[in-house]
C-alpha cells in the first residue's frame, strides 16, 4: 500500500513542479531527472540499487509527488562494478544520489568537497557488519598459504581504495607486513582480479561482497583471511549530491523512503529478495542469500555513531594511498533528511533504531530435525533443499549436518547450507567451512586460521573433513 505524503514533502515537490530542467539528453523539458550509480554485484547496496531498481520503489515514490500535483520525474539507473567510477560520475555532476563500501564514500567525499556542485553528504547506510565480515582475501585452491602473513613478497589484487582494499592494509600490518612494501598491490577491478587468481598470476585476491563468496562457492577459491578478525564495523551507504538536493530535496526525500521499502522487503521476505537479486545481478542466488539471508549483512538504514567512529578511524588509510584532501567526517555525514523520512514514512523512533545493535534479518522456526526452537539463536544455521519453498532452520551446526545427512540419505539435492563460524559468526556456507570435532559436537570456522585459534584452547578438538563429519554425525 502506498503510503501518504507529509505536508513539507508535498510542499517541496509542488514548489518542484514550477522548476524547468533543460537537457541535452532526451529528458522531456519540465522534468526532473535523477541519476543513481549503483553496483549491482556489490549486494550490500541492493537496497540502494539492484533491489531498490527491480521493485520500482523510487519511481513509485516519485509518482505519488507528480500524483498530488508535482514534477514529473524521470529516474536513470548506472550500474558499475565499484565505487570509483561513480565518485568520477559524481565530480563530473552526472550522478545525483550513489551507494558504495566505507573506505569509497571516504575518498568519495574527500574529492568531491572541492566543488561546491560535487560535494557529497553521507545520508543512510544500506548494509553493515559489526565486525567487518564484508571483506575478505581469497587463494587459489591449490594454495598452500595459511595465513596473511605468509602472503609477503607476493602478487595481491585488489581495487585500490575499495573496501576490500582497506581490510587487505589493515590485515597485512597486523601481521607486521608492510602494506606498501611488503607485496605488490595489483589495481585490478574485481572480475579482473578473479581471472588473475584463477590463472595464478597473483598470489591472493582481496575484494568487497560478493566476490569472496562467488569464488569459493565455484570452486575457484579459498578463504584464507575473514574480515571479521579485524573486530571494525564495515558497511555500504548512500551519497547524495548536496546542490542537486538542495535545488529538489523532495527526490532525496522520496529515494529515502524507497530505501527504507526495500530494505522492509528484504528484511521481510529475504528468499524471494534474494531471487530478484541474483536475477538483476547475475550472480548465483545461493551467494546472494549468503550474504542477503538472515545472519549475513545488518541491512540497516541508520547512521550509527559506531560506524561513524569506524569511518574516522579509516582516514588514516586514505592517507595511506594517496594525496587526499582531509574530510570533516562530522559535516559529511548527515542523518536529517532519513530522520525525516523515517518520521514521514511511520518507521518509528530513529534514534531508537540508531542504538538498536543487533540483526534485523535472523533465522527463526523450528529444527525439524533436532524438534529445537531458533529464534535468535546466534548458532542458527539453514539448509536449502532443492525444490524447497524456503531453507529450513537448524538449530546449531551439528543439528544442521544432521539435517544434511538425512537429506542425503532420501537422495534430496541440496542447493546449498549456510553456517555461522563458531569464533566470528560469520555465516558462511557450510561445505567451504573448517571443521572440528569436539566429541560429538561439530564447530564450523571460515578459516583454517581460526580453527587453530580454537585449538590452541581446546585440545581435544579434532580437524575433520565437511564430508566425514556429515557421515560421523550422531542423531
């Protein structure tokens, strides 16, 4: 159900409906044009970009002003594969509103502070990670690198000035590499990148969702280091041209409140969203959930002062890359105009929204298998049969390689198992994870890394393959 206009919305879109926009590009004379640069395989932006443009959740906020007496508007979507050429897009004041990962929307608002019709403001987050599980280094499959550090005096592609990018520098100084010196850096875009691990012609790859998960669920990759062992909140927002929007505040207003309709969809019915992605997106569904699916990405729209804190604390990587401009980080973020829209779209409280911490999006019902409640459990794990209408819960990981060997057992195709790791919980897919045994409970770690953490502290834990703890289970 559409919902009804505020008052000062109406207003502004009606002082709208009397501006003219002159375009050498076939806009219609007297229409308002908006540009969104998205990136429509960099899935924790969908809100903001592939879902947002499938679910027509803008044009339809926009019509609701024309409806009532506004502008016309005419919305034009540009997909890239990374945050840079839509900061370019931006610069050149050919794209209005844009989403993209952390250490982007810092360059994004250093280099657009200079020009008055460029400078950006920061205006809602899509999607975060307390702990920064968004980005990760893959290996080849044959590697025989364990850990980051082992990765010294080696070939590593990356997108410079990307999130991954900015996990790669800190990880690599935590294991007392130099960043700089210590290996050599490829600029390489992400589907570049890939080719080049798969080819062996680096040595690692170090990128944003979803291209850790895509490589590993195709057999191309391995994880070798989870983002979450930084410990630092990464996440994907949404810039907006202050001159564009000072001159239609009503366009920012309603791109707000489609959001704010997608990001409701997806919290609401995560499978289908999850379906329309991998459709816009091309990429395979089964890494979409991964990250789009209950216990992946914190699909939340506010500003949190954590995540604020973590964008001043990445300015040091900027400096890191390059000649920078410093950026105000407290005058580039602005949470006004989603204040407004949570209030004009009856979203609730913001600032109770702000404080909430935990998982929106989680896994709930009953374990048919082990007859246990998973309502927010934070070891919840799914199976996904093919066929099935929807993943069925786990209650835990052994609960989960239970369900896998009784469906195995009935000769049903299993699409895919997703698993949180039992250090970070970060969800991951279950046949890709380490395993231990620890009598007759089995733990799930994305790295080999992590596992030996575990073992460290627990001596009777022992390794075992995905494949003989399915068959080992116990019921």
């Amino acid at each position: 159900m559409k919902k009804r206009l505020a008052p000062l919305v109406l207003a502004l879109a009606l002082a709208a409906a009397g501006c003219s926009l002159q375009s050498s590009d076939n806009t219609p004379t007297g229409t308002v044009k908006v540009v969104v640069g998205y990136q429509s395989k960099t899935i924790n932006t969908v809100t903001a970009g592939t879902l947002l443009k499938a679910k027509g959740y803008l044009e339809q906020r926009l019509q609701q002003i024309t409806d009532h007496g506004g502008a016309q508007y005419q919305v034009e979507w540009q997909d890239y594969d990374t945050g840079a050429p839509i900061t370019a897009q931006m610069l050149a004041e050919k794209i209005d509103i844009g989403s993209m990962g952390d250490y982007p929307l810092l360059i994004n608002g250093s280099r657009t502070q200079a020009n008055e019709r460029a400078t950006t403001a920061l205006v809602s987050v899509t999607g975060y990670h307390p702990r920064g599980a968004l980005n990760m280094v893959v290996v080849p499959q044959d590697s025989t690198v364990t850990s980051v550090g082992e990765l010294a005096g080696q070939k590593i592609s990356a997108s410079v000035g990307s999130a991954g990018h900015g996990t790669l520098v800190q990880a690599l100084s935590r294991a007392d590499v130099d960043p700089a010196k210590g290996v050599e850096v490829l600029n390489q875009q992400p589907q570049i990148g890939a080719t080049a691990l798969e080819s062996h012609q680096v040595g690692a790859l170090a990128q944003f969702v979803a291209w850790p998960g895509l490589l590993v669920f195709q057999n191309k990759a391995k994880l070798l280091y989870d983002g979450a062992e930084l410990g630092v909140p990464t996440f994907h927002g949404v810039v907006a041209r202050r001159s564009y929007t000072a001159d239609h505040p009503e366009v920012l207003q309603a791109f707000l409140a489609a959001q704010l309709d997608a990001t409701a969809f997806l919290r609401e019915q995560p499978f289908e969203a999850a379906r329309i992605v991998a459709d816009g997106s091309g990429l395979p569904r089964e890494v979409v959930y991964l990250y789009n699916g209950p216990g992946g990405t914190s699909f939340d729209t506010t500003i949190k002062p954590s995540l604020v804190d973590a964008l001043k604390g990445d300015v040091q990587y900027l400096k890191s890359i390059g000649e920078f401009a410093e950026l105000d980080i407290d005058r580039f973020v602005d949470p006004a105009p989603l204040r407004r829209a949570f209030a004009e779209t009856a979203q609730g409280d913001y600032d109770k929204a702000v404080a909430a911490t935990a998982n929106p999006s989680r896994i709930t019902g009953t374990d048919p298998i082990c007859g246990r409640a998973v309502d927010n459990s934070p070891q919840a794990a799914e199976l996904w049969l093919d066929g099935a209408d929807r993943p069925q819960p786990a209650a835990d990981p052994t609960c989960l390689l239970r369900a896998i060997q009784a469906a195995k057992a009935q000769g049903k195709v299993i699409r895919a198992a997703y698993v949180p790791d039992a250090e970070l919980g970060t969800r991951w897919f279950a046949d890709k994870s380490i395993w231990l045994r620890e009598g007759d409970i089995f733990l799930p770690f994305t790295t080999h890394a992590a596992a030996q953490r575990y073992r460290q502290t627990h001596t009777t834990a022992l390794p075992v393959a995905y494949d003989q703890a399915v068959t080992e289970v116990r019921g």
